[in-house]
C-alpha cells in the first residue's frame, strides 16, 4: 500500500498537497520579485504565503497519516 499510496489517495490529501505546493512556490516567487526590485512590502507580503502552503502541508501529512492508520487497522 505504502508504493502505491498517491494511486488510492484521497481527493482531499491531493488537493492539500497540490494547494500546499502552489502557495509554497507563489510565496517564493513573490519574495524573490519582491527582493530583487526593492520591494520591501512584497517580500514581506510573501511571507504568508509561505506560512500558509507550510500549514497546508502538515495538514496533508495528518490526513496521511490517518488513513495508514485507518488502513494498517484492518
């Protein structure tokens, strides 16, 4: 189960991963335009961002996690 997990994963740790890796690379993006133009107030508005695909990423990780350990019960 564990070489096949993102074939039987749910819709739910798909979306969480994908928006996790989108805002994690929006907020990158957005700090390296805001730093290189002297941006200050975009720079620091990416931080955010980032922060948010970081929460979102953990929060895949606990919907991980509960289905092997839903599955590993049966």
């Amino acid at each position: 189960m564990l070489n096949e997990f993102w074939a039987s994963a749910t819709t739910t740790y798909k979306v969480l991963v994908f928006s996790a890796m989108g805002l994690i690379a929006l907020g990158i993006i957005l700090n390296i335009v805001g730093n290189t133009s002297h941006n200050q107030g975009l720079a620091v508005a990416s931080l955010p961002v980032i922060g948010l695909g970081l929460i979102l990423h953990i929060a895949g990780i606990v919907v991980r996690g509960q289905t092997i350990r839903k599955n590993l019960k049966r």
